[in-house]
C-alpha cells in the first residue's frame, strides 16, 4: 500500500449521477493519520440507504461517490498512534467515520447522534477531502470507528450486522425492551427486518412479522423461526391482533400509513422507526393518547454497541442470510434490491473481484 506519508491511489464502483449507476473510479486516500487503520476491503453489505444517496432520493448527493457503509476488511497498516489494532486483524467499518467528540452526545458514548457525525461516504472529511466507502479497494478510518471482528464470525457474514444488525440491537437496548418473554412484532422482512426476527428471538420474545402480503409466511414462519405471521391488508385478523405487542420495529423505508401498526400496541407500546423516508408521515393523535403509545426512532448504533451486538451474534450463533456477489454484479443486485427481490442481502466480495484490474470510466 506505499508509505504512511503517501496518499494512496485505489480503485472504487462509484455512481456519476442521480441514475446511481456505479462504475470503476481511481481516487487517492488521503494520507495515514496517527489514529487512522489502513484497511483492505474483503466485503462490503448493499443496503436501501446506498440507493438512497446513490440516485439522490434525499436531495444532497454528491458525485462521483462510492458507497457501501457495511465494511468488513484486512488491517494493513496502522498509524504511530493506533492502540487497538495492528496488521491482520479483520475489522468492521459501519456508517460513520467521524465526529466532533465534545458535545453530549459524543460525551455519551452515542457518537452517531453527534450532529457534526460524518457519514463514510457522501460527506467531507474535517480537511474538506470527499469520504468514500466501501465499494473500493481500501479505507482509511480513524480507529475510533473500527471495530474488531470477533473470532468465529466469517467476514461477509459479519458484514450486515454493522449497519442492519446494530440497527435493531440499539432501540432493544436502549428503551428496554430485552427481556425474555416480551411481545414483539417486525414490520417489513428485508436486511434490517430478518436481522429483528433473529435478534429479538434470541432475546427470547414472541415474534410477528407484519408485511403488507402471505407470500413471505413460509420463510419467516419456517426459515426465521418467527411465532406468528400477520398480513396488513387482512382487516379481521388486523383487529384481532390489537393491543397485542409491546414494541413494532418498523423497517419500511417507503410512505405508509402508522395508524394501522399503531392500533396493534399494548399500553405503553413503542413503534420504533427505522426506515428512511423523504415524506411525512400521519397520524391522528387520539392513537397514541388513548394508549399512551409512543412513536419513536432509532438511528444504527454506537460503536460499543457495534461491539455488543457481534459478540451477541457470536454468542447466540447467529448469521445474517446473505447472497454474495462479484463487483460487477453490483448494479443488478441494486436493481434487485429496489425489488426486495433478496433473502436478504447481498454482500459483495470486493477483494475477490478484482477491482484494481478494472479501467476506470
């Protein structure tokens, strides 16, 4: 990889414009900090955020940009100042790779809350250079923001937990809600979605599945293990279902109405947020007031929990459900993605794919 004092030339699938299509982009890193871990990318997880920033569905892309934010790969080289880590090690690279570290939020130890927070790819480092993720051949991460693989993860299985499995880690833990016998219900069956069923049945809760459709009742009933399945659009097992749960994560990252989730939660139920969506959403207020219901958010996880959750993965011999694919494979699994045509996500084998062979476009 050169020198710590040289910038680093690498080779990443970058979108050009608004059609998110990505192709081969030579870009340099900048140089090594005395914090910063020079990583190799093995694999790197697809999730609905990268076609978000990719085709600008929020309004603030910039191009060109390489995405991919569930980064798993091969320390190289480690700055003067790196404590944590050394060459060889396999680690993890989530959503972001930055932040101010002095306000409450840092101070808390909730460092993706930090509103000066930046983003692993599609942002500015504090010396104005473009952040670039991992659908590339190497980062440069300041070790803050890595995390150790444990031992007994395969790497491209520990690629989704950095973003989808911290994901529904973070809100369980946080608002309580990890106690066995707990009633729980999943809204959507995608990455984030397959990763809740796993996690909250190894809490030992009673799982639903909600989705707007049966087609998906085999597998989660069969495959996940969930205790129940429940089709939105089914009006009479709809009200049969109310006031039944004590927590919906909430992973549909399209415009959907609340009201009908909301109607399912016991007293003091919690309907966690996790999709991102660019519409408001409704609801009228007597839904929540005549339950004193809450609806809430959540926002990946803090790096301890990043921590947390791969060793509770390890522990509970839990593996997210993956299809790899090459890098040149990479703009029909996003294609397939916008489907939800995936059980349940791809993950690319960056190292195994040749990037650096390929001309840049």
């Amino acid at each position: 990889m050169g020198s710590l004092a040289a910038e680093k030339t690498v080779t990443g699938w970058a979108a050009r414009d608004a059609s998110g299509h990505l192709t081969p982009y030579n870009y340099t890193l900048r140089k090594t900090g005395p914090e910063d871990v020079v990583v190799k990318v093995l694999y790197c997880g697809i999730c609905h955020t990268d076609i978000h920033q990719a085709k600008n569905h929020l309004g603030a892309s910039k191009y060109p940009m390489v995405p991919g934010h569930e980064v798993v790969g091969e320390v190289v080289e480690v700055g003067p100042e790196v404590t944590k880590y050394s060459a060889g090690d396999v680690v993890g690279v989530g959503v972001i790779v930055g932040c101010c570290r002095e306000c409450h939020p840092c101070k808390a130890n909730v460092e993706q809350y930090c509103n000066k927070r930046i983003w692993s790819y599609n942002d500015v480092y504090t010396d104005g250079r473009p952040t670039q993720g991992g659908f590339a051949s190497a980062m440069i991460v300041d070790q803050k923001f890595v995390v150790k693989i444990p031992a007994g993860l395969a790497p491209e299985q520990a690629a989704p937990l950095l973003c989808a499995g911290v994901t529904v880690y973070s809100p369980l833990k946080h608002f309580g809600l990890m106690s066995p016998g707990l009633r729980g219900g999943i809204l959507g069956l995608g990455g984030v979605g397959h990763m809740g069923v796993k996690v909250a049945k190894s809490m030992g809760h009673h799982v639903t599945v909600i989705s707007s459709s049966a087609k998906k009742r085999g597998e989660a009933m069969d495959d996940l293990g969930a205790d129940a399945y429940l089709v939105s659009s089914d009006e009479a097992a709809m009200v049969a279902a109310a006031d039944s749960l004590d927590y919906i994560i909430n992973t549909v990252p399209v415009h959907h109405p609340l009201e009908p989730y909301l109607a399912l939660l016991k007293l003091d139920g919690k309907l966690i947020l996790m999709g991102v969506i660019n519409q408001p959403l409704s609801f009228i207020s007597p839904m929540v007031m005549l339950g004193r219901k809450s609806i809430t958010g959540s926002f990946i996880g803090s790096m301890a929990e990043t921590e947390e959750v791969l060793k509770f993965c390890v522990d509970k011999g839990l593996t997210s459900q993956i299809e790899v694919v090459k890098m040149d494979y990479v703009n029909q699994a996003i294609e397939r993605l916008e489907r939800n045509d995936v059980r349940y996500r791809f993950v690319v084998d960056v190292a195994g794919s040749n990037i650096d062979d390929a001309p840049p476009v």
